[in-house]
C-alpha cells in the first residue's frame, strides 16, 4: 500500500492544508484516511484534505511525503484524478 502526502501549503479556512492520495485505488485511499481517523467528509473528488496538524500522524502511518506537483501527475498517471467540473 502506497499513500502519498504533499506538504501542507494549502490555505483554507484559516488553516494550511496538506492533500493525501493513493495511486493505486480509492479504497486503498479510503481506509488509509480511516486508519488514521480523518473524517468521510475530508474527501473531495480524489483526495483527503488534510490539516497541518493531522501531517505527520499521516506520515507516521506510512504516507510518503512528495511535492505537490508529484503528487499531481501520479493521480493523473494513475487514472484516479477527478479535476473540478468534470463529472465522477
């Protein structure tokens, strides 16, 4: 199981924001964002906002911290991006 995790340098809410992904499958993703006790209502489209805070519990349990760019282009890569407007 592979999970990745960019740096948290996403404003929002007042807070900094991290993205959590899979690039295998939304299950996997799924129950790794379980696992680590992020809330259902964390996943947007292809992925789990995360909050600066909850970064390094995500890191502890074996998300592999990448860029953000990375992280981009092995969704896309993977089949798994759902970009904004374009249907499930």
């Amino acid at each position: 199981m592979t999970v990745f995790i960019d740096p948290p340098t996403w404003p929002g809410h007042g807070r900094m924001w991290s993205h959590l992904v899979s690039d295998v499958s939304y299950e996997e993703l799924h129950a790794f964002a379980a696992g680590i006790g992020a809330p259902a209502r964390a996943f947007e489209r292809d992925h789990y906002d995360l909050p600066s805070h909850r970064y390094d519990d995500a890191v502890r349990a074996g998300a592999v911290e990448i860029g953000s760019k990375e992280l981009v282009r092995r969704l896309t890569d993977a089949g798994l991006r759902r970009p904004k407007g374009r249907p499930a």
